[in-house]
C-alpha cells in the first residue's frame, strides 16, 4: 500500500524483520532506506543480537537519510535488566532537500507499520543519537 502523503509503499520484509527483533531478538538493529525508483521502504542492513551501539551508529550514512530501529538493553537504577526499542529518522544536515522531503512525509505511516517502537528520535547529526542521549531517554 502506497503513502498517500508521499507515494512511498513498504516492503514486507520491512515488517518482517522488526517482528523479528521484536519478538525473538533476532537482530540489534534494522537500518531502512526508501528507494526512490521503487517507491518503497526497505531494507538496508541488520545488525547481529552481538552488535554495539556504536558499531549500529556507524551504520548511518554522514550525508543520506534513513529510518533505523535499535533494540536497547540497559539497566535500571535499581539493577534491573529492560530494553527499550527505538525509531530514528536519521535527517543529515548535508543531505538532499528532496531526500529530507520524502523521508520526513512518510515517516509517520511507516512508523506505524512497526507495532512496538518506543521512544522516537529525530536526528540531523550523530551527537543527536549519542549514546548518551539514548541511555536519558531509554529510562
């Protein structure tokens, strides 16, 4: 089914993959990516249950949008294990306008495709997504 917004359809495997790391930890992360010719969201990577924060970030091109879900493990002031999983809409300052455009127009309808996401970040830099950031808002 198409966006009616921006056109974009979404790739079952999209769906899939977050059921996935959802449900059976299968992956850390998923990294999304609308294909323009296509008209659609998806897949780019995924990242192994091994996968670090940091080795997940890197995964996020310095000059191109994406969509990206990670699944963070932390603990609680208290000493108790949770996770927390996370949308990003990487919006890179030095990306395309149209680029910024498509993404941005389609990111609520794709968001909502993945049932279970809990904390949404909105990020045009790296220090936006730091680690630091992630752990204040995984609490």
């Amino acid at each position: 089914m198409a966006n009616a917004a921006s056109g974009m359809a979404v790739h079952d495997d999209c769906k899939l993959k977050f059921l996935e790391l959802k449900a059976k930890r299968t992956y850390r992360s998923i990294v999304y990516k609308i294909e323009e010719k296509q008209k659609q969201v998806v897949v780019e990577s995924v990242g192994e249950p091994t996968e670090t924060y940091e080795q997940f970030a890197e995964k996020l091109p310095a000059d191109e949008c994406r969509y990206a879900v990670f699944d963070f493990d932390f603990l609680t002031p208290e000493g108790v294990q949770k996770s927390r999983i996370f949308f990003i809409a990487w919006s890179p300052d030095t990306s395309r306008v149209r680029s910024k455009m498509i993404y941005a127009s389609s990111k609520d309808r794709f968001k909502r495709e993945l049932d279970g996401i809990q904390v949404e970040l909105q990020a045009t830099d790296p220090t936006e997504i730091g680690l630091d950031v992630i752990k204040s808002r995984a609490s």
